[in-house]
C-alpha cells in the first residue's frame, strides 16, 4: 500500500516536472530571435569619481565585454554639472540610469542653490558702497547702492547678490529621468543623496515612489546588483530594435525597414522618424518628419516595419536621422546615424556671412578678419558642399549701412560680431541691435564672440565703463545668458517663437528661468559664472579674469563638429571664462565646447561656467577674440568657424527664393491697349514654409499691388495685371516688382522689371493648360495658345501679317514630346480698322510629358506690320508643372507589419485596361504614368493568411500623385498542444506510455468558412468524431460549446485518424477551442497535427515508461 502512495506520488511529481518542462520548452521555441547582448548604464555622481569602474574609470564611456556572459556592458560615467550640460535623450539611450553619490576620494557632494556668495560684485567699480564710510570704489555682494559715487549719480535703490553656482541637477535634465522612471526603467539613486536637502535632486526625487525606482545605500549599488536586478523577468525592459535595411547616401527617398522584439506582447506602440535638419542635435518636434502608430507584436516580435520619408532636393550636406520606438507605457528605444547628401557641384548654396569687427579703440583692435585670414581661405575654398562668400565691414560702416535704410535680410545669411578682446569697447546703436534682433526673428543666423557681453553695463553704476553696453542689454537674456530673470527683460519674452506643429504656426514664447530663494525676492542677480566671482572674493577692484585656457573639451555632438569637418577635443587660442552663468533651462541652449583647465580651476565638465562654443537656435556663442594676436589661432579652431557658418546655413530659416519667372523680361515692349499682363514664377522655399507673394506696380504715381498669400512653396504662382493698371498712365514706362517671404518674414530678393509700354499695335500671346495644376508623367497637355490682337493708341488702321509662334529647338526632348500639330502655329492676318479683326486666335500644342519638373517651352513670336520693314518678335514661354506618379503598394499582416513570404502578384488597371502586372515581396514603389483612375488587384494570398480587401480603386493626379496601396492580409492563428486547467501550453512534450492525454487546438482566422484539418498519428486506437469538442472562448475566457461546426471523420487510404472540422458562418471576432482526448499506447512517440487553411502546426508526443523508482 505505502509503495502504491509512493508510486503515485513519484507520477505527480513527475507530471508536475513535465508541465514545468512543457512551458520551459514553450519560452526557448517562441523565444525572440534578436537577443539581449548588451546592457547600457548612466553612472551620475557629483564629481569625476565613479563607483561602477572596473579600471578606477573617469568621465566617459566605459566597455566591459566579460562581466556578464553573452552580454557587453556599457557604463556611461558623467559627473552631474556635465549632465546637466548634455542634450542626450535618456529614455531610450540607457537600460539604467543611477545617481550616485560617490565622494569617497574627494570631499565634493552635492550641493544647494544659492549656498555661497562672494563678499564683492564684480560691477558697480564707479560707485562707493564697500564701508559705511565710503572711501573705496566698489560693492559689497547682497548691498543697496544708495547713490555714493564718483559721478553724483542718483541710486537706483536696488539689491544686488551674486551666488557661486551650485552642484546639483536642472529641472530640465530631471525630468529626463523621471521620464525614464513613469516609463518603467530602472533608476537608481543613492540614500546619501538625499542627506542635503535643498536640492533640485532632493525636490525631485525624495517624494517620488515607484517600484523600479530603487532608493538605496551608495555601498550596494554595484555591477552586480544592478545586472542580477536587470536580469529579473519582472524588470522592464525596453523593446530591442535593429534596422535591417536602410537607404544609402545620396537617396533622397529616406527609408527603414526595422524590427522589434520585446519581453512581453506589446500593443499600440508608434514608431517616429526625426531629421536634425538645423543640426542642433535636439530632435524636436517639428523635426518628426513621420509617425506609425498602431504597432503591435506577434510572438512578442514585429518584424520588417517600415518607415520613410522623402527629403526636399534643395538639402545637401550630413543630416543626423533618429529612429525611435515608443510602447504604449512609454518606454522608448531608439537607435541614430547619419546620411550624406552631396550637392550638385555647379549648384552649391551659398553662405552670405557678414564679419562686424570693432574699430580699433585705446589700441585693441580686431584681431581675426575672417575674410583674409589665409587659413580660413583655404579651409572653405575646398568644401564639397557649400560656398561660403564672407564679406566684412567695421562697426563704424554697418551702424551707417543700417541707418542708411538698409536691411540685412536678403543680403546676408550670417552675422558675426567679432574678433577683439572687450570687442575693443565697441558697442552698436539701438538702430543696429533692432535690425540684429529682426534679422534673427525671421531665422537668421549671428554669432556673438569674447566680450561682445560686458559686465559692466548697468545704470548707472557702471556708466562711464567702455564696454557693450547696448548689445548686453538687448541680447543677454535672449542669447541664454540670463540665469534669472533679466531686469531688462521682465517679460521674460523670448527671440524665438514655438512652433506649433498641430496648428503648423508660430506662437510667443517665454524664456524660462529659475528663480531667487523667497528672501531674496525683489533682488537682482546676474547670475556671474564662477571663475569670475572669485576674483572678487577678497577684493572689491579686481581684474576681469585669471588664468588661460588653450583648449576647448567637446560635451556634445552634433553638425557644428561633424561636418563638413570632423573635430574633437581641440586647440584653440588662448582665451578665458566668460561673465554669466549659462541658462541650461533654456530648452534651445546647447553647449558644443568648455574650457579645460590649464591649472587654473577651470573644469571642462561644466558648461554653465566654463562654456567656449553653444549655441541658441541660429544664435551661436564663441569665446574666440581675447588674443590679439591672429597667428595663434588654431587650424583646428578655424575648421570649427567653418563648421559653425555651415550649420548657419543649414539652421537658418532660409529665405524664399524666386524661381522659374516667364513671360516677364526687363526692357519688355507691352501695348498699352493690351487687356492684360500675364506672367508666372515659381517660389521656392527650402524649409517647405508657405509663401506670402505680392506683386506691386509702379505707374507713374500710381501703386497697385496684388496679394498672393498662404501658397504653396514650389508650385507656380499665375499673375494677370489688368489693362486698367496701365493704360491711363501718361508715362511710357511701368514697373513691376515681385516680392516673396515665409511667415518668419525672411524675403526673397526682389525681382524688378521694367516693361516698355507702346502705341503701336501689336500681337501678344496668352496660353491656358487643359489641366490648371498640372500634369503627371505620362500625360498628354493640351496647352491653348492664344494670339490676342492689341489695337494702337491712335487708332491706326493697318494690318499686321505672318503671326506664327515657333518653339523648335527651344525645349528639352527628353522632358516633354510634342505630339500633334508641330512646333510652330500659324495665326491668321489681322486687319485693323482701327479695331482688329480677328481679335483673338487660340491653337493648340499637345505634349507628352516625360520627366517631372516645372518644364519649360520657350518660343518666339514673330510679326509683319503693314509698311514696316522690320520684323517684330517678343519671347513667350510656356510652363508645364509636371510630377512623378507613385503607387506604394505594400502587403501587412494589417498592424503595419510587412508581409514578406514571397513574390505576390498585382495586377494595375487605368481604368478597364490592364497597364502593369508586378511582384511585390512585402513592399514596392512602382510609377504611375498618367492622371486617372487605377485599380491594383492583389491575385496572391499566402497560406494562413486571409485578404481583406483584394482590389483597391485610387484616383492619381498632380495634386495626389503618391499614394500608398495597402492590402491587409490578416494571418490566421493556430496553436496546438497540451490543453489543461484553461490553458495550452504548445510544443512537443514529454508524457507517460499508456496514459490519457487532453490537447487543444486554438483557432482564430477572418475566413468565415475555414479549412480546419486534425491529422492524428495512425498507432492511436478508438478515435472518433466523438473525441473533439468544438468551443467558442467567450469574453471571460470561458469555453461555449458551438453548434454551427461539424466535425467530420474522413475514410479511405491514408485517413485513419484524418477529421475535418467545418463551420457555418465562422465568428471572425472570436477564438475557437476544439478539445480532444486520446489514449496513448505503449508506442515511444507519436505525432499529431492539425492545420488551419493550410498552415500545419504539428506536435511530437515522447512516451516512456513509468519506472518503478522502488
């Protein structure tokens, strides 16, 4: 009896075994085949002293291939001032991030805002406010200067306090991390972080309670405890993303084919596109070029996704791409890389740059003229990409060019102010910063260099001081080097505007800024960067700075040390710290370079101090110009000046440019009887903004402007001035001007014509296109050419004779064929009297177009008028928009996953006819030749899977020229294995001879009448159609038997245990479960399948004995 329990017991166990074996083999069949290989850590501490070292490691990335088996584990070590310094993306970038407090070699921790304060202020030189019985010059920090001074200046009554600068996180950079903590990742922070209140880290994190936040001793956040917490199956794990095809260089249709695996089924995620197309590196919103939502995982895998954007052909240079995967939770991975585009060498764009450097003053003058700088000249005199053309005029000549009436827009692409220490006390005129300030609104790019900000600009505590006054007060707070509220700027408005990318529109921005402690409410503070406070720790006349640096340490990448010159941590001139705090809140504020210390205090790691090269939008700051002599400024330092007016360039909001002007010349004789003027151009804007258009006309005192706004940048723009404008003028000439601009106000050129009017009769042409937008590629235009008769002024009678119109020669045969009718059209004579008769003639030209762009078709109107021997000609162009056709035909599994099984075919119909028939393997871009109406027809389906849709109807023209075809192709789901306790656990599996055995078949298909076989192995005995239980799983996940399914047994050869299962309107919304039961013999396997619409899911059933254990 005992060894009967015993027996029995040793088969549950061994059952129990099984089922835990059955679902361990289920994880490795189904388990993802991208693999988790690595394991990237931010370590943070509060100086350059890392815990998570296996080589006692410094700032820096540090690789640690053999810590783990099958895995590299990468250690990002950053002490926290250059956290706050970098732009990088943590949610996405990093598997952990931990905040250490690592102080074990160094007494340097965290520390508080306004904790020090030096006893002096570096300005206020000019007043006595340093004893209570004044008698020297300068200001005592956190004092009331009362109004004693050299100068009887009236006080201003305010409080000044200047704070060293604290070692502690930004509230931009925390919310980084507490983006990766809502999102589920793993963060770490030191308990001993949190023992000095007061903190950005202490207000952001001490309260903040969530599971994957782990708040603990400093001595147990270590390599191993962070990867065994990793390794856990509870730990969430951002999705692996690899990019399995890509687009080359030069392939302006960018496009990624891209797969996801992740730990656990995934529904709704998006997949988004960015391009850093002004190079800052920040990937903003404006810069997600394209978004897939709806993605969903299968077997925790989305496979062959793709995503693709066309880029605009005026782009040329290095372009940074980001792809990012976003789960529903917010969890995010993302992988980046870069793609050239070369320009066309005989089309490069140009860089407009304007050097403003000061006019020499008690001997400092400007000491690096771009311009002739031969180092300089040789470095842009090779680019591949751009030409750069720099012009300079000294202070002294812009102030004039700029009072003259004269703007920079249009003109110029870049300004930089520059090269001089204390910019050789030169400062600008309100007039001038006006100008600066209008010129970077529309997205133009200036950069300020060493000392163009002065210290000493207050008033009037720092009246008589030479310096920049004007300049640091207009641009300090706009620049980003305004920490706290700018007492002249108390709006706090910013240069820049949002960009809005629901509304596609531009809206007022405010600056953002931190604010004092509660009693220093009503103070003032500058906000002064470290090393110049403390020269003034001890004395109230100090100097202006201590010490030198010779080389500048990079703190992020991005376009200004990538291209077209790759730079690292560099050599430079020698140069000194700057006087404000960076505002690293300041979402646009991006450091590129600091100053490395040259056994000075210096520290490379702190951008809000020591920062050499950042920039600001299109604003750039370089701390290039204290030396004065040019022969030490660096090659390395001069290809970062190249560098930096290239991203100008590609930063800037450029201006529109008029393109593709017809039937408008200088010097044009037009009559003045003619009914009207029609010409057309074409706007061009590379940022793809919208245009504003005006069309403005002088006639004699008369000005008449006609309006073109909100239209779209490359398409042509027809213009028609009315006889009226014109006529009643008793001048012989008119001017036509035409004027472009994007909603930023930047302008193009201004296209002027001068038009002769005359009194003779004449003949002039007009032409309408039978398609007014345009063409396709494969059409036929019919263009109406009309020869409209223009009576004289003095009503003369005379008769004017063989009018023909003839284009041979003058258009490209490769791009448009003319058809029917030839390349001239003859017009009849017309007779005046003085009315002409006829007075209008319209013929036709048909062509064929055979290449996308704004074709042109010159020609040339020729003219006899009675008794006068010369012949009378006039140039007239017609223009035909024409575009490629494109069908994207794609086949999904319907969650945007591509269907990639093999070639299916697709029959294309324009209309009735059959045009095309193509292979299409998951995706394909095919053209579409002609404007009309196209049917794809899918004539392939793969097995498991079921069409939802197999002909789609899609209208293509020029304004809808590309279109995506998508066929659905929805998978049918079919699972088999051991079915118990509602659950199925797949695979093949281990069980006991002689034993019963119950199986499911899980099955899902939108076929509502499915093709279910169950194929059961022949050595079973006593199966019948009475085995099979045929279930609908309910909402609950019950099983409801069904009576709309037959099962049926089949007979004959080779069928001894063959059944299929049919259905009578198959639920397409639902799961079925068909249950079965067998007994299995004394056989070592047996195999069973089933198969759902041809698709087999089979199982191997391995029997043994039970042994006797006793």
């Amino acid at each position: 009896m005992r060894k009967s329990i015993i027996k029995k017991a040793a088969l549950v166990l061994i059952i129990v075994l099984i089922v835990f074996g059955v679902v361990f083999k289920n994880k490795l069949v189904t388990k993802a085949t991208d693999v988790r290989n690595s394991l990237s850590i931010l370590e943070i501490e509060p100086t350059d002293k890392f815990s998570l070292t296996q080589s006692s490691a410094t700032s820096g990335i540090e690789t640690l291939p053999n810590l783990v088996p099958n895995m590299t584990v990468t250690i990002r070590h950053m002490t926290m001032l250059e956290y706050i310094s970098s732009v990088e993306q943590v949610n996405g970038k990093y598997d952990i991030v931990v905040i250490g407090d690592n102080n074990t070699s160094s007494s340097v921790t965290y520390s508080p805002e306004f904790g020090t304060k030096t006893k002096y202020l570096p300005y206020g030189k000019e007043v006595y406010n340093t004893k209570s019985s004044p008698s020297t010059l300068g200001m005592l920090n956190d004092s009331k200067w009362t109004g004693t001074s050299r100068n009887n200046y009236d006080g201003d009554q305010n409080t000044y306090i200047e704070y060293y600068s604290e070692n502690d996180i930004t509230n931009k950079r925390a919310s980084e991390i507490i983006d990766s903590i809502n999102s589920g990742q793993l963060v770490y922070i030191a308990n001993e972080v949190f023992s000095v209140t007061g903190t950005k880290l202490y207000s952001s994190f001490y309260n903040m309670s969530k599971d994957n936040l782990i708040k603990t001793a400093q001595s147990n956040i270590t390599l191993s405890n962070l990867v065994s917490k990793y390794s856990l199956a509870t730990t969430k794990k951002a999705p692996l993303l690899r990019i399995s095809s890509q687009s080359q260089n030069n392939n302006r249709n960018i496009d990624f084919i891209y797969n996801i695996t992740t730990d656990n089924e995934e529904q709704n995620m998006q997949a988004n596109l960015y391009l850093d197309l002004n190079g800052d590196g920040l990937f903003k919103d404006k810069e997600k070029v394209k978004t897939i939502s709806n993605i969903n995982t299968s077997n925790k895998q989305f496979n062959n996704g793709e995503i693709g954007y066309r880029l605009d052909d005026q782009f040329v240079g290095n372009l940074t791409w980001k792809l990012e995967i976003v789960t529903y939770s917010g969890v995010k991975t993302y992988k980046t890389g870069t793609l050239d585009f070369q320009a066309d060498p005989n089309n490069k764009p140009v860089v407009r740059v304007l050097q403003v450097y000061p006019v020499t003053t008690n001997g400092i003058s400007n000491s690096f003229n771009l311009s002739t700088n031969s180092t300089i000249s040789s470095l842009i005199t090779g680019l591949r990409d751009y030409t750069l053309s720099i012009s300079t005029k000294s202070t002294t000549e812009f102030n004039t060019y700029i009072s003259g009436g004269n703007s920079l827009n249009s003109h110029y692409d870049m300004v930089i102010l520059g090269f001089a220490d204390s910019y050789a006390y030169n400062d600008l005129p309100q007039t001038s910063i006006d100008e600066l300030k209008h010129f970077i609104q529309t997205g133009q790019s200036v950069m300020f260099t060493h000392d163009t900000v002065t210290y000493r600009y207050l008033t009037p505590i720092d009246t008589t001081d030479k310096s920049s006054k004007t300049i640091t007060r207009n641009f300090r707070d706009i620049i980003g080097q305004s920490r706290y509220v700018d007492p002249n700027n108390p709006q706090q408005t910013d240069i820049y505007q949002n960009f809005d990318v629901a509304t596609g529109t531009y809206q007022t921005r405010t600056i953002p800024h931190e604010q004092l402690k509660s009693t220093d409410q009503g103070k003032i503070s500058l906000g002064m960067t470290k090393g110049l406070l403390t020269q003034f720790e001890s004395s109230a006349t100090a100097g202006s700075y201590s010490g030198e640096s010779t080389s500048v340490y990079k703190i992020n990448d991005g376009l200004i040390n990538l291209y077209p010159y790759t730079i690292g941590d560099i050599s430079v001139a020698p140069t000194h710290y700057q006087w404000y705090q960076l505002n690293l809140e300041d979402p646009d504020v991006v450091p590129w370079y600091t100053l490395k210390p040259n056994g000075n205090g210096y520290n490379q790691y702190d951008a809000r101090n020591y920062y050499y090269t950042y920039s600001k939008g299109n604003i750039t700051y370089s701390g290039t110009g204290h030396s004065g002599d040019s022969s030490k400024y660096t090659a390395d330092e001069c290809k970062l000046f190249v560098n930096t007016m290239v991203k100008a360039e590609r930063g800037a909001n450029h201006a529109p440019i008029i393109t593709g002007l017809t039937n408008l010349s200088d010097g044009e004789q037009i009559s003045k009887n003619q009914d009207n003027i029609q010409f057309s151009f074409v706007p061009i804007d590379r940022d793809n903004d919208p245009i504003n258009a005006v069309i403005t006309v002088k006639a004699g005192n008369t000005v008449t402007t006609f309006p073109y706004s909100n239209k779209k940048q490359g398409e042509k723009i027809d213009v028609s001035i009315p006889k009226s404008v014109y006529s009643s003028t008793s001048g012989s000439t008119i001017t036509i001007s035409i004027d472009a601009s994007d909603p930023l106000l930047a302008k193009a050129q201004t296209v002027n014509a001068t038009i002769n009017l005359v009194n003779d009769p004449t003949i002039s042409l007009s032409s309408l296109n039978d398609n007014s937008l345009g063409y396709l590629v494969g059409d036929t235009a019919s263009v109406t050419v009309t020869a409209n008769a223009n009576k004289s002024t003095q009503n003369l009678n005379t008769i004017l004779s063989n009018i023909n119109y003839n284009i041979t020669g003058n258009y490209d045969t490769s791009k448009v064929q003319v058809t029917s009718g030839g390349n001239i059209l003859n017009f009849n004579d017309v007779a005046f009297t003085p009315d002409p008769n006829p007075l209008s003639q319209p013929q036709t030209f048909n062509f064929l177009t055979k290449q996308s762009g704004q074709i042109a078709i010159s020609g040339k109107l020729t003219y006899y008028q009675k008794d006068v021997t010369t012949q009378k000609s006039s140039d007239y162009t017609i223009t035909l928009p024409v575009r490629d056709g494109k069908a994207n035909i794609k086949i999904t599994t319907g969650n945007n996953n591509a269907l990639v099984l093999g070639d299916a075919q697709v029959q294309v119909y324009k209309g009735d006819t059959l045009v095309n028939t193509v292979s299409v393997n998951g995706s394909k871009q095919i053209p579409i030749l002609g404007t009309g109406t196209y049917k794809f027809k899918l004539l392939t389906s793969f097995n498991g899977f079921v069409v939802q849709n197999n002909t789609i109807q899609q209208d293509f023209s020029y304004s809808s020229n590309e279109n995506d075809i998508i066929f659905n192709e929805i998978p049918d789901t079919i699972s088999h294995g051991l079915y118990s306790d509602n659950t199925l656990r797949t695979g093949d599996i281990d069980l006991t001879k002689n034993s019963n055995a119950t199986f499911g078949v899980l099955i899902k298909t939108d076929n509502a009448n499915p093709l279910v076989t169950i194929d059961l192995d022949d050595a079973l005995r006593n199966v019948s159609s009475d085995s099979f239980k045929i279930n609908k799983i309910d909402g609950n996940g019950k099983l409801v038997p069904v009576t709309n399914a037959q099962i049926t047994q089949l007979t004959g050869s080779g069928n001894i245990n063959k059944f299929t299962v049919q259905f009578s309107g198959n639920d397409t919304t639902s799961c079925y479960m068909i249950v079965y039961t067998i007994k299995l013999g004394s056989n070592d396997s047996y195999t069973n399948n089933v198969s759902l619409n041809n698709v087999n899911k089979p199982i191997t059933i391995t029997c043994q004995e039970l042994k006797d254990l006793f």
